[in-house]
C-alpha cells in the first residue's frame, strides 16, 4: 500500500521527514517532487532499490541511476571531485544541475561495474534536502514516468500513475517541470550533455 504524504507549501514536518528517510535505507521507493521534475528514488547502497525503480517504470536497466546527495561535500565520498566540479558546484547547487565524473572506489558501490562515471547532483528542493541529509545515505533516482511517457511534474499526476507501485508519494504540487542541465566535469572545461533548466550559456564561461 502506498503512503501519501501530502507537503503542504511544499514543506515537510519534521516527523514526516524522519518517516520518508527512514524508509529510503531501508530500500523503500518514494516518490518525490524536486527542483526539475518529480522522481521516484531510494537508497544507492543496496542494488534491488535500483532494480526496483526500472521494473516500476518498465524500462530495462541498461544504464546507472543518477545520484542525489545533500551536499557537495557529501559528493566526495562517491565522485573523483575537480577543480570544474568545485567551480560548478559552488555557482550551481543546490539546483537543477548533474555533474558527471569519475567515480571514487565508494562511488563504484552505485553504478555498474563497466562503467568509470557517476552523474551526481545536490537538488535545490529544500524538502527534499532536509530528507537526503538525514537519511543519511546517497539516493539513486529516475523522473516519475512510464518507460516512453513524458517526466511528471504535478503530484496529482504522480499519485494517479504510481499509487499502489511505490511505498510513499509526497505530494508536493507542481514542481517547475523542466529537467537538470547535465555537465561532464571530469576535465578542465565544461561539457554539457544535455541542456536543461540551466543553460548552456551560462555555464561555458565557468572555469577551474
């Protein structure tokens, strides 16, 4: 059965953000809204959370999940951090951007072993900050949609789709619907993958 939880203003109670980090370590999957779009998400750590995430979304699991943390800080357990990183970090985050590096030997615990790179991101959604930061555990996370379907942005929307697949639903309203602008910050210089809410404009310019 799914548990709604209704975030009123899109803020959360103390006792709702204990309950909602809680079951993230335990390999419950939540759906919750972000600074993007909403996204269904559980603990990295232990592998059938990941699996569990593609089979409700009924897509095949050929690539890793994207990463989110609390904070740039927490980042660098999990990604070989950079000079770029700290720039980017530091003018972009918390918000809609992922950065994709090289993963550390921890980080190698949240992806797939032929794989040298993590997309990792620190989201500008406070909510969902405070429940990151005390679940105390990195979240790997996929936009709340059907394989093929368009990312949901209204928690309406989320809790008609995916009411009786997932554990928990904050329903937070609608969130700003466009996606995270994802960056390889491995080098010297910024490469954008794909452009989002942030744009491409914005970020050539930064540098180490």
């Amino acid at each position: 059965m799914t548990q709604i939880i209704k975030a009123e203003n899109g803020a959360l109670s103390d006792e709702q953000v204990k309950t909602l980090a809680s079951a993230v370590k335990s390999c419950k999957i939540v759906a919750v809204p972000t600074d993007t779009v909403y996204c269904l998400a559980s603990t990295g750590l232990i592998k059938a959370a990941s699996r569990r995430i593609f089979q409700i979304k009924e897509r095949p699991s050929i690539k890793p999940l994207p990463v989110l943390v609390h904070s740039a800080e927490a980042a660098k357990k999990w990604a070989e951090w950079t000079p770029l990183a700290e720039a980017l970090a530091k003018r972009f985050w918390p918000g809609p951007m992922t950065l994709v590096l090289k993963h550390t030997a921890e980080g190698q615990l949240l992806t797939f072993p032929e794989y040298k790179t993590i997309a990792v991101s620190v989201p500008g959604h406070p909510a969902l900050l405070k429940v990151l930061e005390a679940s105390g555990v990195p979240w790997v996370q996929s936009s709340a949609n059907r394989s093929g379907q368009p990312p949901l942005c209204d928690g309406a929307a989320v809790v008609a789709a995916f009411n009786g697949a997932v554990d928990f639903i904050v329903d937070g309203g609608r969130a700003p619907g466009v996606e995270s602008t994802l960056v390889d910050a491995a080098g010297p210089a910024p490469r954008v993958i794909r452009e989002g809410a942030i744009k491409a404009a914005d970020i050539t310019g930064v540098t180490a």
